[in-house]
C-alpha cells in the first residue's frame, strides 16, 4: 500500500545512547516532516525537508539531526539520548508544503530509560 | 501556548448523539484541517478547508471554516461507536502547519 513508512514501531533507549529512525515515502512527494506528540501538547515539528536536499529546523529541534537521503526517505537521529526524548514520533509527507495535507506514518514510541 | 486550542479536551457521549468540537487561534490560516488518530496509528486527514465561511460534508461528518480564517468546527451526526478517536485541527500559517492538542471523543454504544 502506497503511505508512509517508520521503522522502528518501538524502542527503549538507555540516555545517552544513539538511534536513527528511518522513514520512507513512496508518494513523490517532496516535502517530509518529523514530528513528536506528547500528552497535551499536540504534534511539534522537529525538522522539515521542503524539497530533496534541504533540511530545516522546527519548533523543538534541539537534541535531534535529521537527513534526507533522496525523496523517498528521511531519517531522524537522536545522538545522545535523554528522558526528556520520549515521545511518539511521526513522519509526513506532503506535496504542495501542506496545502492538501499531510500523510503520516504509524509513529514510533520512544522510551529512554 | 498552543497556536490552535481545541475543546473540548475530552468527550464522551452514546451512540446516536450529535456533537461539536472547536478550533480556535487569534492566527488567520491560508488552510486548516481536520484528522482523526486512532490509538497506535498517526493521524488520518479528513478534510482541508480554504476558504473562509467554507462548508464541507464528509458522511455525518460537517466541517465549517470560519469566515475569518482563524477558527473552525467539526459537527458528528448520530454518533457512532467507530468515530471515536482522538480529532486533531492543524492550520498553515507562513508555510508552517501548526498543530492542535486535539479533542478525545469517546462513542459508547
């Protein structure tokens, strides 16, 4: 089925250690976008690539680096994890910057212990 | 401060009732839209409105776009059990798409 894909669905972390989570799109779609959704605060955008070969920084990027390795995927690594990290991320892709929506993965929990 | 507050936070209601959730902000929104987000799974777009006094109908489903581009409601017609989830608004403002905190509604049969 054509979507968005994350992998992994689930992972605890010790702090301090490092993950990529990996996202891909089989859409075309030219933008694509990492969000984290805690308890009562909605989604918050991490970082976001407009087009293949640009990355930009969101609303809460500190403690994160993403890159977009070609259209279809998008990674997003934590270098040192910390508790404050945990969270359920989701990625998106959109064509025309949001204009017609968003089309998001299934999320991955992340816990850091 | 969320860009966008929805109410009510949560809901619960029985099956065959009609309800409303809002989306308010002070922002105007070239476009703002509806998901639902079931547990475990990222949220599902349900329409996109871009026009301000904007009426759309999806099913029971009927999303109003205010005539100010800054605020916007859901309305659900006779309830059912499968409409419960977690309705997320979301709106663009600058090329940035903001998110709210969401309404939970619960349908009880």
């Amino acid at each position: 089925n054509a979507g968005v894909t994350q992998t992994p669905k689930f992972q605890v972390l010790k702090t301090g250690q490092s993950m990529t989570l990996q996202c891909a799109q089989d859409m075309n779609h030219n933008s694509m976008y990492w969000y984290r959704q805690d308890p009562g605060m909605g989604l918050r955008l991490i970082y976001y690539s407009a087009s293949e070969g640009t990355t930009d920084k969101g609303e809460v990027p500190n403690g994160y680096n993403v890159s977009r390795l070609n259209k279809r995927e998008f990674s997003l690594r934590l270098e040192s994890a910390a508790p404050s990290q945990t969270s359920v991320y989701f990625c998106a892709s959109a064509s025309h910057r949001g204009n017609y929506g968003y089309t998001f993965g299934s999320g991955t929990r992340l816990t850091v212990v | 401060t969320q860009l966008l507050e929805q109410s009510p936070q949560f809901l619960s209601i029985q099956e065959g009732e009609n309800l409303t959730v809002y989306c308010n902000s002070s922002s105007v929104f070239s476009s703002l839209q509806w998901y639902r987000q079931e547990p475990g799974e990222g949220p599902v777009l349900l329409v996109t409105v871009v026009t301000g006094g904007e009426v759309k109908k999806l099913k029971r489903l009927t999303f109003q776009f205010g005539d100010a581009r800054k605020d916007s409601s859901l309305h659900i017609t006779a309830a059912q059990p499968g409409d419960t989830g977690l309705y997320l608004c979301a709106g663009l403002v600058n090329n940035d798409m903001r998110f709210g905190a969401g309404t939970r509604l619960t349908v009880k049969p």
